[in-house]
C-alpha cells in the first residue's frame, strides 16, 4: 500500500501503534472488571465521537434505523434512541454519522 507516495512498511506502523496504546491499556486491563461507573467508563466514553451523535445504522437484512447514540452497554454495544421513541443496543451494524440538521 502507498501513501504519501512511498510504500508503508506494515510492520513498523503497527508498531507505532501498540506503542501508542502502551500507555493506555494497562490502566484500562487492571479495571476491566469494574468498568460501569467508574472512571474507566469515564474516560473511554470520553473518547467516543458516536455518542451524542445522530446516526444511521445500516443493519443486516437491510434494515436501517435513524435516531441518536446515547451510550454504550456494557458488553459494548451501541445504545441509540430511534427518531420513533424506541431504545435499543446494537452489537453488529455500519454506523453512519449524520450532519445535524442546523449544519
């Protein structure tokens, strides 16, 4: 693969991510079993450009839902209130991000 116009080397890309997860994993490890309401939760949901966000799920069987990602189950599962009221958690889906309508 080219980029930049010169070939990347895979091996040294990632690399150059683990070695940027380095310092954030372990901390994360060390709590995974206490992940709700903790500072964990915080920070990973701080992370996260989804929740908050009108989305579109393109799901299987060509269904798609319009509404707004709310939040995050806790076996990571996307939470998102449907524009007709109805809550639910989705683990398999295309997310699509939608332009909000004052923009």
């Amino acid at each position: 693969m080219h980029l930049l116009g010169a070939p990347v080397d895979r091996a040294r890309l990632l690399g150059a991510v683990l070695t940027a997860l380095d310092g954030l994993l372990p901390p994360w490890l060390a709590r995974a079993g206490e992940v709700i309401g903790t500072e964990l939760e915080v920070d990973y949901l701080g992370r996260l450009t989804t929740v908050g966000r009108r989305v579109r799920l393109e799901l299987p069987g060509d269904r798609r839902i319009v509404g707004t990602a709310t939040g995050v189950e806790p076996d990571g599962s996307l939470r998102v209130t449907a524009d007709d009221g109805q809550v639910g958690s989705y683990a398999a889906a295309d997310v699509v991000h939608l332009r909000s309508e004052s923009g």
